[in-house]
C-alpha cells in the first residue's frame, strides 16, 4: 500500500473542503439578509401548534407576514385575544377584538335517520371511503360519512363522531380549519360561535328525494324563508341558507322548521293565564208562602 497516495488523498480532500467552506462562508456574508428581530418575538408569543390554520406555513410563516405586514396580530385562532394582545404589543399597535368562531358540521343525518346502500367495511378514513363508487355508503350524497377523516385531521380533540355523524365541541375548538380542510364532503364550515340558528343539512336535493334518503334533511319547504322578519334566510339549491349579517338570532325560522332541520330552536314562554270570569250571583228563591194559620183563616173574607 502507497501511504503517499493515501497522504496525499486525504491532504486533497481535506483542502477542497477548507476552500469550500471558506467560499460558502464569505457567500453567506455577501447573501446575507437581515431578519427584523420582531419576527423571532412574535413567534414566541404564538402558541406553536403549527396547525396552518391561518393559512401560512407554521407558526414561523405566519411570524414573518405579520411582521411584514401581510397578516392582522389577530390571525392566530389558537392562541386568541391572549397571543393577539402581546403581539400587538410588539408590533406597537391595538389588536382588534375580533369575534370568537367555531366549526360547525352542516349534517343531522345520524344512523337512525338517514338510510345506507350498503355496509361499508374498510379503513376508517373518509377521504379514502369518498374514492368508491357512489363515494360513501349513505344513501344521501351529500351527508356526513362518519368515519373519523376529521377526528384525527384536530389537533385539539375538538370533535368526534356520535351516532354516526361528526359533532363538534364548541368549548374546545379554536376554529383551527383543519377539519375543514380534511372533509371530502365540505360539510364543515367555520362559523360564529354566537350564532346558534345555523341549517344542519347540505342536501340540494328535491324535497323528495331528501325524503327518501334521510329524515333529517331539509326539504326546500321556505316555511323559514316566510318566517323570518328579518329577510335573513333563503332556499337556494333546495338548502336553506343563512345570512349571518341579517340574522338577529330570533330562533323563529327553527321554531317552524317542520323537520327541525335548523338549529336555535327557542322554546316559547307560556302564555300567562285569562282570569276567570267572576260568577254571576245566584238568583234568589222564591220564598214559599207561609201555611195559613187558623187566625188568618178567620180574617180573611168569606165570600159571599
């Protein structure tokens, strides 16, 4: 064995690698771009769940816009009014209050009420079921598959499947998207968390054929449409949609949906009793005529 060539090989190396490095280093001063210190404060008053429910790429993407200028203080769904505050602080501004949402799932459909082609037995996975034909088992095209896509897509334990169909707790959900994203069907809508009449069906299917399929689902009826006051809900595509700007809440469109298909409903405070009429005073007796006494006999006339 040569230990000359083996030196010089290992002498080689080693000098391309130091000429290397110093080239990569003098680049990287040369190329060098000044990050804003601000962006590493925001980032440590985010919450740091990377859920990209803000629509940037992490936590630290949406570090960067906000501190160019691309997204409000108050992007961040998870951290809310608390991270929104300390990173107006460090930009310097007011954070506007911005008002609380949750996600919502627009299907009523559980296994009682809504009807099956078939049995489905494979992957719990939505996304990977709506890939067969007819992409779910429910007779309803349009309902919810319950089969978990967006139980496991939360990284917060927000929702769960019940009887079937995705329910969502809204104590615990920051409205992150991510189930949103997930649902194959996008019967998932973000919506505010003050708002309790909200439609929960996504048919736009004839009134029939709703019927036929599920007992839950909106029939295109707008009984609620004539209900409401406020010109805040109409059938369009056969659904029942809600304008939230309009909406005051009132519950009356609910209170007359006749398959409960929308939320709110209001139960009606009892009507106070009608007195009742005072009883009209008994009419008196007549009073029977006393027996006539001998004594009265005798005065009374004879007749002659």
């Amino acid at each position: 064995m040569d230990t000359q060539a083996i030196i010089f090989a290992i002498c080689s190396i080693g000098g391309l690698g130091i000429v290397f490095g110093a080239i990569l280093g003098y680049a990287s001063k040369i190329f060098a771009v000044d990050e804003d210190p601000r962006v590493g404060q925001v980032l440590e008053c985010l919450p740091g769940a990377n859920c990209v429910g803000c629509g940037y790429p992490g936590c630290g993407g949406l570090a960067t816009a906000i501190v160019e200028g691309k997204a409000p203080v108050n992007a961040c769904a998870v951290g809310g009014p608390s991270a929104a505050n300390a990173i107006a602080a460090v930009m310097g501004v007011v954070a506007e209050e911005k008002e609380p949402t949750v996600a919502f799932v627009k299907c009523g459909g559980t296994c009682d009420k809504a009807k099956n082609n078939y049995e489905y037995d494979g992957i719990d996975d939505c996304v990977m079921a709506s890939q067969l034909v007819g992409s779910t088992s429910k007779s309803c095209a349009y309902g919810c598959m319950g089969l978990g896509s967006c139980v496991k897509a939360c990284p917060f334990g927000a929702i769960k499947i019940e009887n079937g169909v995705a329910v969502v707790d809204p104590e615990v959900c920051v409205s992150c998207g991510k189930c949103v994203a997930t649902c194959p069907k996008h019967i998932i809508e973000i919506v505010s968390k003050k708002k309790k009449v909200k439609v929960q069906c996504s048919s736009k299917d004839m009134g029939k054929a709703v019927m036929s399929v599920c007992s839950a689902g909106c029939i295109g009826c707008k009984i609620c449409e004539k209900t409401c006051k406020f010109d805040a809900i109409h059938v369009i595509d056969n659904i029942a949609v809600i304008d939230y700007d309009k909406c005051k809440n009132c519950g009356m469109c609910a209170n007359k949906c006749p398959k409960k298909v929308i939320t709110g409903y209001r139960v009606e405070a009892p009507k106070p009793a009608t007195p009742a009429a005072p009883a009209a005073p008994a009419a008196e007796a007549p009073k029977a005529e006393a027996p006539a006494t001998e004594a009265t006999k005798a005065e009374e006339p004879k007749a002659e």
